[in-house]
C-alpha cells in the first residue's frame, strides 16, 4: 500500500509483486462483503460474503465480468426504499468520494456499515474502478442497544418495587438506589457515588445511622453473609417507622464480593400490630393476673404451663416452682382422683365443653378450704394438642355463709316447730279448763232436769267454774307475759334495792300467811347490802317461787326462804315439805306446759317458772332444784351484783 | 247396762263425764292415764272406750295400738276426747281405726251422740 490512504491502486490488487492467491483468498474469505468493479461497472471481484448479503443466489465466479447495476438493481428489494438505495450508490460513483462507515439497514433490520474508495490508476486522476465493502453491524448494535433496554428494564422494576433498594460497591457507596429508597430525581441521582455519610451531611442529620449503617455493612462483607437489622425513623407525620434493612453480598465465580445489595421493608404496621397484641396481651395477662380465681394451663400430659399469682396464695408454690411440674404433685392423692378424672373427659370427650366441680382441701395448717374449680379445652399451637384451662375460685366464705345460713334455717325451724306446738300446748290448755266449765255448767242443767241437785252438789260444781276460769285468766296473764318477753316488750330495769325490805313486804302481802294459814320463815345469812335488780321481775320470781312451795306443800310444814349475801353475789334458797318433782322431771322444769306428774289437781298453768328462768337470765341469776318426792323441795336462784 | 271406760288425766274433767254417762245410765270405770288404763283393760272388756290423747306416759294412741293389738279388745269402739285439734292427730286416729274424734271443749249432746252411733242406745 502506498499514496494515500483513501484510495485502493489498482496495483494494490493486480500487484504482480505480491502473492495474488493469497489475498484473493482473503477477500474471498473475510466476514466483510466486498465488491471491486470497474469505473463501467463492470464486476471483477465478488466475494461470497457479498452474494451472501444481497440474497444473490449465483456463485461469486460466475458474477465476475456482469454489470454491478444489474446485481443492485436486482438487490434492492431487500430495502426499505430501494430508489433511495440506488440513487446513492449512484451518487457515490459520480462524485468518488470516499465513504467510510456509512450505516444502512436493511428491510429485514439488519444493519451494514457501507465502506466505499474510488480505484485510481498511477496518475492518481482517472478512476478505473470502484471498492464497496459491507459490514454487519447488526449483532453489535443489537446487543449494545440490548442491555441498555435490559438496564432500563431492571431500573424500571427495581424502582417500582414497595421496598428500598440500593446497591453499593464494597466501598458502601451508592452505585444504584431506587425511587422507593429516595423518592427525590434529584437526590438520588446525586446519591450514586455517594455514602451515607454524604447522605447525613447533607441533610444535616448526624452520623447515627450512617455509622450503625456502616457498621452492619462491614458485618455483611466479612461474613460474606446477608445482614438483617431494623431501622427506626420518624416519617413526616410524625409517626414511627420501622425497616427491616438487609445487607446482601453477591459474590462472583471466585467468591469475590462484587457488590452489596441493601433492601429495606417497612415493617412499621407489623410492628405496630406487635405492639398492639403486646398490648392486648399485657391487658388479659393484666386481666388473668388480678382475677379474683386461680387460672393455671396444663398441657396434654397434665403438665402446668401456666398459673397466675393467685396460684401461689393457694398451693404456697411460686410460679417457677410450679411450671413445668405435673399437677398432681399440688394435690393430695384422693382429692386429685376427680380432678384427673375431670381433666381427662375434658380432653376426650368433645360434647364436654366446661367441668365444673366443687372440692374441699385441707391446708397445710389444718384448715378446710372448699373451691369451686372448672376446666375447659383449647387447642395449642401444634395441630391435636389439646390444653386445658382451670380456674379455681376460694368459696370457702360461701360455703361458711351456707353453712351458717342452714344453721339459722335449722334454728329457724326448730323455732317454728317449738311456736306451734307451743301454740297447740296453749290450745289444749285453754281447751280442757273450757271443757270443765262446759261440761260442769251442763251437768248442773242437766241435774235440773232429772232430779233436784243438793246445794253442795251444786256448790261443787259453780266452784269448779268459778276454779277454772280463774285459772283461765292466770294462764291469759302468763301468756301475755311471755308474749311480751318473746317480742322483748319487757325492758329490764336494775335499780338499786334493799333486798330485805323488798322480799319482807312481799312476804307480808302473800305469804305472811299464805291462803291456808301457814306463815313463812325467813332468814338472812351473810353481808346484808344493796344489790341491783329490776324490781318487777325480782317480784314475780319471788311471788312464783313462793306460790309453788306453798302450792305443792298442803297439810305440810310451812316453806322457809333464805336470803344469803356472798362474795360475789347473793341468792334465794326457798325450801318446802312438800310433794317433790320426780327425778326425772327436773330437767323439763322452766319449759312450756310441763308440770310434774304428781302435782294432779293442784292448779298451776306450767308457764310459771318459763317466766321466772327468762327473769332469771335477765339478771344473769341461775335456778337450780334439788328435790325428793314427799319430802320437799329445794330452789335455789343465784344472782351476780350487777355493779 | 253399757260399760264405758274413761281415761282422761284431769281431774275435773274425768269426773264430770263420768258423771255426764252415769246420768246418761252408763255404767263407767276410770283411768286417769294410760297406763292405767291398760292395766283396767287387763282385767275388763268394757262396751266403749273414751280415752284422752295428751297424758303422761303412754298416750292415748297407745292405749288404742294396745286395744287393737289384743284380739278380745279389738272390736271394742273407741272415742278420743282431745284437746289436740289439729288435723293430724285425727288423721292418724283415723288411720288405727278409732271410732271417733272428739275435741274439747265439747257438749254433753255431742258426746253422747258419738257414744250412741257406736252403741245400741241404754235402756233408761
């Protein structure tokens, strides 16, 4: 090659100098198409490339010498514009400019860079021919033009992807990061080449992150493994958020880290349901904590996995000492039996919803508690485990307050019994007098009418009424009596009293003598002082006592009373001769209606001393007898001060 | 002339019916509780027996358990004079088979006719 360089000499390929066979073989055999035709246009080299390219189906050697317009024209269908294919080469032929890298594309989209240079014979002036060469640029073009769609593709995704993405080289700068990550055009095309660092100066934000960034990023390369951490801001509003941030190393062929992806997920809302069922959790364990009941959780093989502080109060074990221990360990051997039994059928039996039971144990000290226990079924977080819940609640105060309620029902009850038969006793007391009165009234007419009665039989009989209706109005004024003590009505009223004067006036109204003549003894033994009484009831028990051992003691000996001083108190023993009370009947003294069964016809309502033991026991006195039949009897009523 | 036995603890009362039945023209034998009463029965077989119900010791449904136990008593009528008016007692006289019920304070037509529907009417 000589001359200039943008010319071919036509020496240059017919150079006799140079080895023909070789170069021909060459152009022959290059990827590029290449042409050589005289200034006629008249072929005379064509290599298969060219044929190749233009679809000229005739082998290169049989071209050699045909008209290149020809094969052009015959060529230019395979342009989108033919004429204009034409029209140029043409134009290039006429004006033998040196064309270099001209790009034409084909109909099918293939592209050719066109390469043209006029021959020139040695005067350099007069062309002898013209050069085209053709080469491919297609596959080039396609996959520069190629990966820069990809790119964009890639860009396109990862910047519509709801997470923050960035990709750092190992130096931690920004290589790439998507629009999640900085919504700003222009700050994140600032960002690449830049760190966090840069990021944080920039908005005058301080180190904090970048350095925790920093940090967590050199975690990620020296394991060559995916770092997770979370990251917490505050977002415009002012609310919290919360990203998980992922350092993900991608390492080439030979386990180079290339390059680190970093991702970040919001997980602000997941967090913030944490939160909540934190929350929500702390409000029930809060709810289960204060109840009022022991709540415990035993797994499938009755096994404690929860119980509350409540437990503790109950089976003196903490919960550390209780989780994990079977539950029978907390109960004796006997009282477990049915709680097994309950826990079992709540296990197994599915139409078993709740098992409600109520047991009493025995404390540590000895004291009998009753609970009220009931289980309930759920299902663990394994499929087919199934737990069960207890709740115990204390109702030992119930059951005392039952208890106690029967008790006073009981009481109750036996009150009611004892008010009607104290009611019928009254009926049959009031019945009998009545039924002598009547009959005696109806014997007299009787009389009348089927002979003429004596005077003294009919004496007998108007004293037996007049005896009867007096007795009549004794047990109407007893009765009201103690109708006045049941109702409380008598108000007790201790008053300082001359124990002696007192008794000796009532002595001199009643006794002083009695009815039939016969004079009361009276004496006095111990102190004499002043002691506190009520002055009504001290009356009637003192009439009452008296009454009787006069009563009980007709034809006999004249009682005695004696007045003692002591220490502590004072008393009134009152002795008489007379018939006695059976043994056996002492102890139903002072009860309604009971009167001994010798006292026969003597008159007497048996509600005499009901009235005087009630007296008695208002002055916190006692009454004790001592008697034999047919020699007397002993009473003797004992009274504190009362100071 | 009809025998009628009385059992009844108060005094009074047992006399003026045994004066009532004597007038009456029955002949009368008197307990005044029930185990004397028995011990009477041991020995007679009366035509009627009236009988109290409260009494101490055996009472009158004692006595009557003792009548009908005793073949040669058992169809011997018998009358509780009471003072007990509640319907229990009569219910439970009636069930051991007593004659008649009746309550104090009664009249002398009305025992006598509870006397008469258990007896052939006396002679006088």
């Amino acid at each position: 090659m000589k001359g200039h360089s943008s010319y071919i000499e036509k020496s240059d390929i017919n150079d006799k100098n140079t080895n023909d066979s070789t170069l021909v073989f060459i152009l022959k055999n290059i990827d590029a198409a290449v042409l050589l035709e005289t200034s006629a246009h008249k072929i005379e080299f064509i290599n298969n490339a060219y044929c190749s390219l233009f679809n000229i189906t005739i082998p290169a050697d049989h071209l050699l010498g045909m008209d290149s317009f020809e094969i052009a024209k015959a060529s230019a269908y395979l342009f989108a514009e033919p004429e204009v294919y034409l029209n140029r080469l043409n134009q290039i032929t006429e004006e033998n400019i040196t064309v270099s890298k001209e790009e034409i594309q084909l109909l099918d989209g293939r592209i050719f860079e066109r390469d043209y240079k006029p021959v020139l014979i040695e005067d350099d002036i007069n062309i002898t021919g013209h050069f085209w060469c053709y080469k491919e640029l297609s596959l080039t073009k396609k996959n520069n033009d190629l990966s820069a769609t990809g790119e964009l593709f890639y860009r396109n995704v990862l910047n519509n992807i709801p997470v923050d993405i960035a990709i750092y080289n190992k130096e931690h700068k920004y290589v790439f990061v998507n629009k999640s990550g900085i919504g700003n055009d222009i700050v994140r095309d600032w960002m690449v080449g830049k760190n966090d660092f840069d990021y944080s100066l920039s908005g005058n934000k301080g180190f904090q992150k970048a350095l925790s960034r920093r940090n967590y990023f050199e975690q990620a390369l020296d394991s060559s493994q995916i770092v997770q951490f979370e990251e917490k801001d505050i977002n415009d509003k002012g609310q919290e958020t919360c990203n998980l941030q992922h350092y993900y190393p991608c390492v080439n062929e030979v386990n180079e880290i290339e390059f680190v992806i970093g991702y970040g997920v919001n997980i602000s809302r997941i967090r913030q349901n944490e939160k909540l069922l934190i929350k929500s959790l702390e409000t029930y364990q809060n709810l289960i904590h204060n109840l009022d009941e022991v709540v415990f959780i035993v797994d499938q093989k009755n096994v404690l996995q929860y119980v509350n502080p409540l437990w503790e109060n109950v089976f003196n074990k903490s919960y550390y000492e209780s989780v994990g221990k079977p539950i029978n360990t907390f109960f004796s051997p006997e009282v477990f039996k049915s709680i097994e039994k309950d826990l079992e059928s709540i296990k197994k039996d599915n139409s078993v919803d709740k098992i409600k039971r109520e047991i009493r144990i025995e404390t540590v000290n000895g004291i009998i508690k009753h609970y009220n226990y009931y289980f309930s079924r759920f299902y663990g977080i394994l499929k087919d485990e199934v737990m069960v819940s207890g709740y115990v609640v204390d109702i030992t105060d119930q059951v005392n307050a039952r208890e106690e309620l029967l008790k006073v029902l009981q009481k109750e009850r036996i009150l009611s019994d004892m008010k009607t038969e104290f009611v019928n006793m009254v009926s049959h007391e009031l019945r009998t007098p009545l039924s002598i009165i009547q009959s005696s009234a109806e014997i007299l007419e009787l009389m009348y009418q089927l002979e003429n009665p004596s005077k003294e039989t009919m004496g007998n009989y108007s004293v037996r009424i007049v005896d009867e209706v007096k007795n009549l109005k004794n047990l109407m004024d007893e009765l009201l009596l103690i109708s006045k003590i049941e109702t409380d009505d008598l108000q007790f009223n201790p008053k300082e009293i001359d124990v002696i004067s007192f008794v000796d006036e009532i002595i001199s109204q009643h006794f002083n003598p009695w009815k039939d003549g016969r004079k009361i003894a009276m004496e006095i033994r111990g102190n004499s002082r002043l002691v506190n009484g009520d002055k009504f009831m001290l009356k009637h028990i003192i009439n009452n006592i008296l009454d009787n051992a006069f009563k009980y003691s007709m034809d006999k000996q004249a009682p005695m009373l004696r007045i003692f001083f002591g220490h502590d108190g004072w008393s009134l023993v009152c002795r008489d001769y007379g018939i006695g009370i059976p043994g056996n009947e002492i102890n139903n003294l002072g009860s309604s209606f009971k009167r001994g069964s010798n006292s026969g016809f003597i008159q007497g309502t048996g509600l005499g001393l009901v009235v005087v033991n009630y007296f008695v026991d208002k002055h916190k006195g006692t009454v004790h007898y001592q008697s034999t039949i047919d020699k007397g009897t002993f009473v003797r009523i004992s009274f504190p001060y009362l100071d | 002339m009809s025998e009628i036995l009385v059992i009844e603890d108060e005094l009074f009362l047992r006399q003026n019916i045994i004066t009532i039945l004597q007038l009456k023209g029955y002949q009368c034998h008197e307990a005044s509780h029930g185990v004397e009463g028995i011990e009477i029965l041991k020995k007679i077989k009366p035509d009627l027996i009236l009988c109290d119900v409260m009494m101490p010791g055996i009472d009158g449904f004692g006595v009557l358990e003792y009548v009908k136990s005793v073949d040669s008593l058992k169809e011997v009528p018998f009358i509780f004079v009471t003072a007990r008016a509640d319907t229990q007692d009569k219910e439970r006289a009636y069930k051991m088979n007593a004659d008649n019920y009746i309550t104090k304070p009664f009249s002398i037509a009305e025992l006598i006719s509870a006397i008469e529907l258990c007896l052939p009417k006396p002679l006088i």
